[in-house]
C-alpha cells in the first residue's frame, strides 16, 4: 500500500493519504468502509463553495501572503 502520511509544521503525523485507486480496493473488500463514506458524506453548500473558492483565488493570487496556523493561533492568543 502506498501511503503518504502528512505532518504538522512539528513533524507530527496529523494524517493519512491513501490513493483513490487503494481507497476503492479497500471499500470493496472492507463494506464497513463504504457504510462510513456514506454516512460522513457532507455536501458544501452554494455559499460555503463560493467563500473557498474566492479564499483559493486570493491564495492563487498572493501565495506568498499565508500565515500557518500555529503561527495564527499563537497571534491571536498574544491579543486576547
């Protein structure tokens, strides 16, 4: 299996990346998968798809004005 984990800015593993063809492998041999994929299947809606993409454009647009999030929260603890 072919998998990818993914870190924090700490080097912690937050996560798992498994590739779609293997996630399908999975679903078929494991039907609780399946059952799990359907019932945590939450749709965005229109609105909520319109704010990610107008944040991803401004991302696209200024990549270099990011900020990670334990630096943000870390920020906002300073001026609470």
């Amino acid at each position: 299996m072919n998998l990818k984990f993914i870190h924090d800015n700490k080097g912690n593993k937050t996560g798992v990346f498994i590739p779609i063809e293997e996630w399908q492998t999975l679903k078929t041999k494991y039907s609780d998968l399946q059952n799990e994929e359907v019932e945590n299947n939450i749709e965005l809606t229109s609105w909520q798809k319109e704010i990610l993409d107008e944040r991803l454009d401004d991302y696209y647009k200024n990549p270099s004005d990011v900020v990670d999030f334990d630096t943000t929260i870390a920020s906002i603890r300073k001026k609470i």
